[in-house]
C-alpha cells in the first residue's frame, strides 16, 4: 500500500508549485485589470484614443526601438564583466543569446526570467545553479542601486516639488545595501556570529560575499550609460506625443517609474508603469496623454526585447544542447 502510495507522494511538490505559479498568474491578471479600470474610470477613452491617434509614431519608434537595441547591448556587457568578476571569463558574443532568451521568459513573469538566466549560465559556465542564481541577484540590487543614485540626483534639483514620502527612497535603498553588506560578511569576520545567523557558506549569497564595496559602486558606474541614454530617449519620444514635461522631472521621477515598474505584481509590468507617469507627471501634462505614451513606450520596449529574445532563440537553443565541454570561453 505504501508502495502504491509514493507516485501519489512524489507530485506533492510539483501540484504545490504548479497551483502557486497559477495563483500567482492570476493575481498579475486581476491586479492588471484593477489597475486599469481605475486609470480608465478616471480618464475618458475618447482622449485617451485621440491622443494615441495623434502621436508622430515615426518621430516616436526612431528613438524608442534603438533605445531598446543599445539597452539589450549594454545589458549584454554588464553582464559580462560581472560574469567575470565572480566566476569565468566568458566572451561578451557568446551571451547575447542567453541574455536576449531571457526577455523572453522575462516578458510572463520577471522571477522566471532571473532564474532562466542563472539556469542557463549555470550550464554553460559550468557552475553550480545556486552560485549563478547570487549574481542575478546582485544584478537586480545593484540595478536599483544605479536606479536610485540617478532619482536622488534629480531629487536634489527639484527637491521643493517632490513629494515628501519620495525624499526616503535614497537613505531606505543605502539602508538595505548596507544591511546586506554587513550581513553577508559577518560570519565571516565574526565566526561566533550564529545570533546574526550569518551563512558564510550559503551560495545564493556567495557572489555577495564575495565583491567588496567597490564592486557595488563599479556596477553602478557601468549601467549609468543605460539609464541615461533612456532618460533622454524618453524626454525625446515625450514630444511626438505632445507632452513637454521638464527636464529635471523626467531625471528625478523616471527611475522610480523603472523601479515600480520591475516589481513582478502585474502581466508584463503593465498597469503599475501607467499609474506612475500619471502620479508622477500629472501635472505636467494632460493624463489622456501620458496614458498613451506610457502604454506606447512600455509596450514598444517589451515588444522589441521579445523580438530580439526570439531573433537568439536558435542560437540559445543551440548552446544548450551542445556538449558542455569546450562552453567556456577563455
């Protein structure tokens, strides 16, 4: 009987984590929905159309797609250089494909595409999964990080017109840096330090534990070209649809837009982005307007990223089956 009993057993987990992954699914689904009703019961869809009918789209998409190409570029290089730093040299060609494969995954659901990246760098490097997994995570703080310092910059130019819950983002973001700075390197400093439970050992912290201070602030250094191509890419685009929103605004409020934006609540991050231009620049500009540009340039930037994430997909793919050894590259 118990015999009988363990296939029965043994997809516990899998039908635990395959009702999670539906109950989160259509939580995005609902949230996307209500987020929406909400932004439409507040502006007509009659604007909101003449507004969309009326952008210069050609102005538009000539900034707007190269902006996702040299994002995807750059993306690609960041990870590179951080590819080296904590584990092999790995040519910067030789990850286009898997950077490109995992906007793909990306586009359903962010954390799966972080753990797509870590699983497929994971076979190709040759390195254990969790190991890779601690460097997509420093990728992610430190991309809030570099987010951050560009907002604060902002913040300090237009202080008087920020709202004042905004002014804590800086010191909060510098707060958990250094609380998973001290945190990752307790034990090791200290190897009585069991009361901070300080895991010396535990791989998902391993790339943590292993870049000192410096590394952070380099990071952020390297991805400043990103936002800031972005940055005036988005000041540019704002025009073809008619929006003249200041300069020092767009610097001070975009990254917290990015920011709302990356948190996995929503399908494809839609619905939170819309909100925040609206919140952020509503009075610069009318909000039938910047509904359309936010819905125009969110969806221009997945669409491309996903166009470039299936333009890789055979090379991808064709990484993945080849026999392992030979895969890194020196």
């Amino acid at each position: 009987m118990s015999v009988l009993s363990q296939p029965a057993a043994g997809r516990g987990p899998w039908r635990t984590a395959l009702a999670r992954l539906l109950t989160s699914r259509i939580t995005a689904i609902l949230a996307t929905l209500a987020i929406f009703a909400v932004l439409l019961r507040r502006i007509r869809l009659e604007p909101l159309l003449a507004a969309l009918a009326q952008a210069d789209y050609p102005r538009f998409l000539a900034v707007m797609v190269p902006n996702t190409v040299f994002y995807f570029c750059w993306d690609t290089l960041v990870l590179a250089v951080v590819i080296r730093w904590f584990h092999a040299p790995a040519r910067y060609r030789d990850l286009l494909p898997v950077r490109a494969a995992s906007y793909v995954v990306a586009f359903f659901n962010a954390n799966a595409g972080r753990g797509a990246l870590a699983a497929y760098l994971s076979r190709r490097l040759g390195s254990p999964f969790l190991q890779l997994g601690s460097t997509v995570l420093f990728l992610v703080l430190t991309e809030y990080m570099h987010l951050v310092a560009w907002a604060t910059i902002g913040i300090l130019a237009i202080r008087s017109a920020v709202p004042r819950e905004l002014l804590w983002v800086p010191p909060g973001v510098a707060l958990v840096w250094l609380a998973v700075f001290t945190y990752t390197r307790a034990g090791r400093a200290h190897e009585n330090a069991r009361w901070l439970g300080a895991p010396r050992e535990w791989a998902l912290l391993r790339t943590f534990r292993l870049a000192p201070a410096r590394r952070y602030f380099e990071v952020v250094l390297l991805r400043a070209p990103m936002f800031f191509v972005s940055l005036c890419v988005h000041y540019l685009a704002a025009h073809a649809f008619g929006l003249q929103i200041p300069f020092w605004p767009m610097l001070a409020f975009l990254p917290v837009i990015f920011m709302l934006a990356a948190l996995p609540i929503t399908v494809a991050h839609l619905g939170t982005t819309q909100a925040a231009w609206i919140f952020f620049f509503g009075r610069y500009a009318p909000e039938p307007r910047l509904l359309a540009f936010s819905l125009a340039a969110h969806l221009t930037f997945v669409v491309t990223r996903s166009v470039l994430g299936l333009a890789f997909l055979p090379a991808a793919y064709a990484d993945l089956v080849r026999p392992r050894q030979g895969r890194v590259a020196c």
